[in-house]
C-alpha cells in the first residue's frame, strides 16, 4: 500500500509503524500513552503468548506525513488511489493512519476535536470525505 504513495509523491515520513507487544509494554511505562494493539493493526500479525494473533483483525498500519502536503488533501488522494481497511484523518498537518487487511471495509474516520478538547472518531463516506 506505501508504494503508490511514494511513488506520486515521493518519500513519505513514517511517524509509527510495527508495534510488538514489548514496544507497546514500553511504551507505556514511559507514560507515552496507550496502544490498542487488538484493534490498531501496528501490531500486523505477531502472535501474543497463546498462539493467537495479537491483533484477530490481522493486516498492518502506518502512520505517516508528507512533508509540504496538505495532509486532507493527501488523504483524499489515499482514499481515492488505494487499498485500505481503515483511514484516520486527524487534521491537516497532523499524520495520518492507514492501515490494510482482509476485511478491506474502505472506512474513512475524521477525528474531531470535542469542545473538552477530546478527539472524538466520525465514520464518514468517502463522498464526504471528498467534499469536506
């Protein structure tokens, strides 16, 4: 799924990419926040101590900038030009997070900041997506 996106617009800047359990487990304890590795798929396929894998969803995901892009713009193009389950958009010049797998839903989420200042997720069309 990087390929087409480094081939239009040349390299892409990886913000997060593979977590083990290990890394999420430090990660943690560094009070660098929490993971959701059964649900984010940084996780990709790794398997946890009983066999299963950590993440059933199974596939992988990225979160990743361009630099000099405007990131809505850049995930429209995402949206429009590739194979994704899951696309989180969290703001123009913040990363975003893509992630593939054999469910392939093409399920866009704005994350959008509450009046608390909790981002808060909202599962758009991709028509929406575009026009937004």
């Amino acid at each position: 799924m990087l390929d087409p996106l480094i081939h239009w617009f040349g390299m892409i800047h990886l913000t997060y990419g593979f977590c083990s359990t290990e890394l999420a487990r430090s990660i943690r304890a560094l009070g660098g926040g929490h993971v959701d590795a059964k649900r984010d798929r940084h996780a990709a396929h790794e398997l946890h101590r009983l066999g299963a894998p950590v993440c059933p969803r199974l596939g992988a995901a990225a979160d990743f900038v361009v630099d000099d892009e405007d990131m809505l713009e850049f995930a429209r193009w995402v949206a429009g030009n590739t194979l994704f389950d899951r696309l989180y958009y969290y703001g123009s010049y913040r990363p975003i997070h893509v992630s593939y797998g054999p469910e392939n839903s093409r399920q866009i989420v704005e994350m959008r900041l509450d009046p608390s200042g909790r981002l808060l997720p909202r599962v758009v069309s991709s028509e929406q997506f575009s026009a937004a």
